[in-house]
DNA sequence: CTCAAATATGAGACTACTCTCATTTATGAG
DNA sequence: CTCATAAATGAGAGTAGTCTCATATTTGAG
C-alpha cells in the first residue's frame, strides 16, 4: 500500500475517509502503469491493501474514482500553479510559467499525468475547467498586444495538444528541460509573438522563482 | 455487411481474400464507431456478417487485424498524398497541402481516421512511417531556407499533435476548412515562417487541384 | 457434375472480470 | 471496557468476452 496525495489529506480523519484516500491514491497509480481502459478495479483494490469487496463501499464504479481521482489532483495543481502564477501581469509570461510549472509539477508526480491527460479527454467539464485558465491568459495577451490571434476553442485545444505531447514525450524519454522550452517557445510562435520576444518571455517565465 | 476499401480491392479474388477484406473493412467500422479498446471481435464478425469463429480463419487476435488494417489504409492514403504531392517543390507548399489533403481524405473517410489515429498512438512502426514523409518536407524547408528550425523528433511530434487535433475537431464537429486552414497556419508558425509568407503559401497549397 | 479440399459455422469450454451480500472485524462514544 | 455501529471481507453468482473444434457448407478443379 503506497502513499499519495489523498492520504496525505485524509491522515486525520475517520477510517472512511483514509481508506476511500487510499483507494484513490491506488487508482492514480494503477492507471499510470495500466492505462484508464487496462486499470481493473481489482487492480485498484490490490494495490490499496484492501479486499476487493470494499471498493463498493466508497464508489459505485471505475468512472466515479476516475473522475474523482482527477478532480482532487486538478485542483491540487490549479491551486500550487495559481500560487506560482500570482502577480505576473504580462500574459506571455504567464502563459510560459503556467506551461513550464505545469509540466514540472507533473515530471515531479508523473503518475499524476497519467490520469489528468486521461482525463482531459474523456471527461467534459475537467477540459473546460482547464481551459478556463489558459482562455483567461490568452484574451489578456490579445489585450495586451503581445498575442498575434483569434482566441477561439480551436486555438485552446491546439496549444492544449502541445503541451500534452511535451508532458508524453517527457513521461516517456524522462524530464527534459530542453523539451519545455521548446514547447513553451512553439506556443508562443503559435500566439504569433516574434521570435526575439518569445525568446525573452521564455527567458523571464522559466526563470524558477526561488 | 457494409463495403470497403479493402473489399474493393479483394474483389476479383478467392473467397478466402474477400472474407479477410470483408473482416478488415468491418474492423475499421466498428473501431470508429466504438473506439480501439471497446472494439471486440463479436462486434467485427458481426458487423461482416460472419460467424464468431471465422475471424480466427484469419487472424490470431484483434492486434493483428488493427495493425493490417491501419497498415492497409496508411498505405492507401500515403498512395493518394503521393500523387497529389508529386511536383511541389516548395516546402512550405508541400506542408500545407500534405496537411489539408490528409486531412481531407480522412473526411471523405471518416472511419479511416480513428484507426489511424489510435495506431499512431499504439503502433510503433507506423508513427516512424507517417513522420518519414513529414520530416523529409520540414528538412527541404529548412534547406530552402523556408522554416527556422530545428529539425527534431520533438518537433515532428508537435506538427503531428497539430494536425491530430484538427482531424479530432472535425470528426466531432463535422469537416470545417476554417480549421484546416487554421491548422495549417498555426503549423507554419511553428515552423517559424512570418505570417505574410505563411498566408500565401497557404493560399497556394489549398487550392483544391482540378 | 463430382468430390476432395478449403472455408465457415456456432455451441460451449474457458477466462477474467464486476458486483453482491452474509459474515467478520474494527472503531470510538459513553 | 462495552457494545452498537461502521467498515472490511472474500466467496460466489452473474456477465461478457475469447478462443476451440467437431461439424456443415461451399468452392472450384477436373
């Protein structure tokens, strides 16, 4: 029985609520090894120490703990990224710490991406939650005139899809900070900013804040 | 029992060629209906109206049918991409019209989409196949003095994660040139060409070929 | 047309899971 | 510590598929 993000919150509480954490942090893990279709639910119980019986006592299916599942570390990274993005006014800036952040908060619980990328597709509301952000970063670049585009729900899904292919290719081949510069820079070649000050708001928005 | 390519071209043939074709082409369907994973075999030989057993007349399991049906159709739709290929010498010509008409033929056949998009993701030997023709373009641009960037694989991934969300957008939302022109736009910033060549190399490249 | 070979058939054995529930065990309030 | 309640357990019934094989049917060469 491993240790995650939801015992780490439940540690306090009653019986219920650690062990509907634990089945929830084996349910991240398991997807991470197996994949959404492959994680069996008594994979999930397997890994959680439990008997497979009381998997029923806390959902009702594979879906609930999934999206449950994804939901709880959704919220978790929006709330360390809102965190880190305060106060940085100038959007390419942001839209560069929140591509970078991101990425690194997943390189740093990789069975964390597994999930949220799963996620992303198959569940409606989690991808517009997460695209309410960047859309808000987005207008505001328009705002400001450092973005060069028309802000529609493509161009969210387009930049959505480079950085998922960033975290992929970093899940795979291991974290390579090279490979999120790169990404950050595509996107903002993307946003229609010019080379040199894409590169500068790169510089600005990589720079790990101490 | 519908009607395929791959029935098409077993036509003149023995019974035991078009039943394969008739099992690949019921594949395909179904695997765009239900999607790779939901996709069982009861539901190909079903959907070729065909006996249950006869599917193991020709295949030992579902990997192998996917894999010889997206190999079948890759090939069939690299076979078209070709033809209306040959004689672009512009690089970023050759992009944008790789692009729009790659995209157009999965709209023409919107079954085949799925099933060469779930094998990219799965297959190895076909992503490399597919990426073959890309990298080939990208590199002459980068000759011709065209793009302004580095030829990676990272970089082929982030073309192909494009070109995969517009095919995506438009199998749910119906074909739509806007976003294959956006598409192909937003691929040619990521290339780093400046927006009035990008325009007019897609004016040129989307021009529908009598 | 005939018949041996090729092919298709589908019932059912097998496998792998999901989900239920009567029973056992653990919890924590008093 | 006691005990009513909450929770966990795991055997097994149910379900959904895969795959096999003895049998029936079709094919096409002669």
């Amino acid at each position: 029985m491993r240790h995650g993000h939801f015992q780490d919150h439940a540690a306090g509480q009653g019986k219920r609520e650690r062990t509907r954490a634990a089945l929830l942090d084996a349910a991240v893990h398991v997807v991470a090894e197996k994949g959404l279709e492959a994680a069996k639910i008594s994979d999930i119980t397997t890994a959680a120490g439990l008997a497979n019986g009381t998997f029923y006592n806390h959902f009702t299916d594979k879906d609930q703990i999934l999206r449950e599942a994804a939901y709880g570390l959704g919220l978790e990274v929006a709330r360390q990224l809102d965190a880190e993005m305060a106060g940085i006014e100038d959007a390419a800036r942001r839209v560069v710490t929140a591509t970078s952040r991101f990425i690194a908060i997943l390189m740093i619980e990789p069975d964390w991406a597994a999930v949220l990328l799963g996620s992303a597709d198959h569940l409606p509301g989690m991808r517009e939650e997460m695209f309410r952000y960047l859309r808000g970063d987005l207008e505001r670049g328009v705002a400001q005139g450092r973005f060069n585009v028309e802000v529609t729900s493509f161009l969210l899904d387009q930049v959505a899809s480079l950085i998922a292919v960033a975290i992929r290719v970093q899940l795979q081949a291991g974290a390579d900070p090279a490979v999120t510069q790169q990404v950050c820079e595509s996107i903002l070649r993307l946003l229609g900013m010019p080379p040199a000050k894409a590169r500068k708001a790169i510089e600005s928005g990589m720079r790990v804040p101490s």
